[in-house]
C-alpha cells in the first residue's frame, strides 16, 4: 500500500510539473504572438534582446563570485551585451568582434591582477568570463541573424520547434521509458530513452515545418533537424554544469516551472548557429 502511495504521490507531481510547464509556455507563446501581431519580426527581436538582458544577468550570478567587485561585473555585463549588440548588428565582423572584446577583458583583467589571491583565482576569473562572452555574446546574436534571412521567420520558427519539441519528447518519453542514464554527474535525471525521443520529436517537427518551406528539400530539413536536437541537447549539459559548478538549482526564477531564462534557451542557444549554418546552406542550394 505504502509503495502504491508512493508512485501516486510521484506521478501526481510530475503531472503538476508538467502543467506548470505547460502554461508558462502557453503565457510565453501568448506574448511572442501579440509581439509579432504589432511589430512583425521586430518583435521577436524585442524578446530576444529581453532573454539575453536577462539571460546576462543570470550568467553573470553564476559565473562570478559574490566576492568580486562591482566594477569587475559591470565591466563583465557590459562588454557581453556590447558583443551581443555590434556581433547581431555587424554580422560579418562577429570573429573580429568576439575577439577584440575578448582580448580588451584579458588586459583588463592583468591590469587588475592586485585583486586576486592567486594567479590560478585569475585564469578561472578569466576563463569564465570568456565562456560567458561566447555563451551569451556570440550564439544568441546568431538567433538575429536567422530572423534576417529572406525566410528568417520560418528558420527562426523551426529553431524553436525543432529544440522545444526536442525538449518535451525528452521529457515526457524519458519520464515515463528512462532507464539508462546519459551523465548522471551532471543532469541525473536525463536518460538515453528521453535524448532519442526528443531526437524523434524533433524530426516530426521537421517533417511539418517542411510544408511551409515548401522551397526546401523536405528530407534535407530532417537530416538538419537531427545534429539540431542533440547539439541542443548537449546545450542543456553545459547550462547543468554551470549549474553544477555555481551550486544552483535553477540560474532563475522568471518561469514557473522552467526556471530562469537560461534554463529556457540554454538548447535554443546551442542549436542557433546549426540551424543558420543549415539555412545558409539550404536556402542557396534551393536558389
């Protein structure tokens, strides 16, 4: 009886879990479409900048100490959300970019070596901070340069549904099927059943995306969704080890049930320069 209780205690909050995270998608969905019912592409554009605002903010926490002065952060936010901005507005200059910022930070840092007990204290400092310029820097600023393509709204939209369909049919097979642990030291919960249903989720999106880009070889979509959803994947083992590595559960708590905005786009972020890598590609064969 005792045992009975048990899984149905368990499998009534994995249900309330899962309707959390059901309506605080269903919330954000409501404010994409009303964004781009009033401002078109730009307004997906808004949101983005939003998520990577936030999304700063919150690497920000986990990667730097509480003990790091005000200045050290502020220089670490602004030169992320520089390389954001010139990176999305500068495509063709996003190398040149990443590293002139990247290497404006490492002189910064020596300059301010006074401040750190150790020189091992400042490789950490600078190490994390360059994976941080690239994390939330460089990859969301591919996300903008999809919405510029010819059909970026569409590619911007398979980014999306390819990831989150990858991610719910993560969820819900590795829930109810898991068994065999992928990196139980990093994400304990995800299993090899959960990883190729969401490979599995993915493609079913593909194969419907592919009726509205119609120009694109459907079968060339679903061999692009598939690196798509395990490299998004592999986006949510890093955010696990930050997580790890910072000693906290979730990097926010804007989304019931999801957490912070990282824990959000941490596949979306991985999976971005895939899918414009594949768009390019693609979009030049089918011309």
């Amino acid at each position: 009886m005792a045992v009975v209780n048990v899984a149905l205690e368990k499998s009534l909050m994995n249900m309330k879990s899962l309707l959390t995270r059901v309506f605080s998608a269903l919330v954000a969905l409501g404010i994409f479409i009303i964004l781009f019912q009033f401002l078109g592409t730009n307004g997906f554009k808004i949101i983005i900048v939003f998520g990577v605002l936030v999304g700063s903010f919150e690497l920000m926490k986990m990667l730097l100490k509480d003990s790091d002065s005000r200045s050290n952060k502020f220089a670490f936010y602004f030169l992320l959300v520089s390389i954001f901005s010139l990176c999305s507005l500068y495509p063709s200059f996003s190398a040149l970019v990443f590293a002139f910022v990247s290497i404006v930070y490492l002189l910064f840092s020596i300059l301010i070596l006074h401040k750190f007990e150790s020189l091992e204290e400042l490789h950490s400092f600078q190490s994390k901070s360059i994976m941080g310029f690239f994390y939330m820097g460089l990859l969301p600023s591919f996300i903008m340069q999809i919405l510029d393509l010819p059909h970026g709204m569409i590619w911007f939209l398979a980014l999306l549904g390819i990831v989150f369909a990858g991610d719910i049919g993560a969820y819900l097979v590795g829930m109810n099927f898991g068994k065999n642990k992928i990196m139980p030291l990093v994400s304990p919960k995800k299993t090899v059943e959960g990883s190729v249903g969401g490979v599995i989720f993915s493609i079913i999106t593909a194969v419907v995306l592919s009726f509205y880009l119609e120009h694109i070889n459907p079968l060339a979509l679903v061999l692009l969704a598939i690196p798509t959803s395990v490299v998004a994947q592999f986006g949510d083992f890093f955010e696990s080890v930050i997580k790890r590595v910072a000693e906290v559960k979730d990097s926010g708590k804007i989304m019931p049930g999801h957490g912070g905005v990282l824990d959000r786009i941490d596949g979306v972020l991985f999976a971005a320069p895939v899918i414009l890598f594949g768009a390019l590609i693609l979009e030049r064969v089918s011309v």
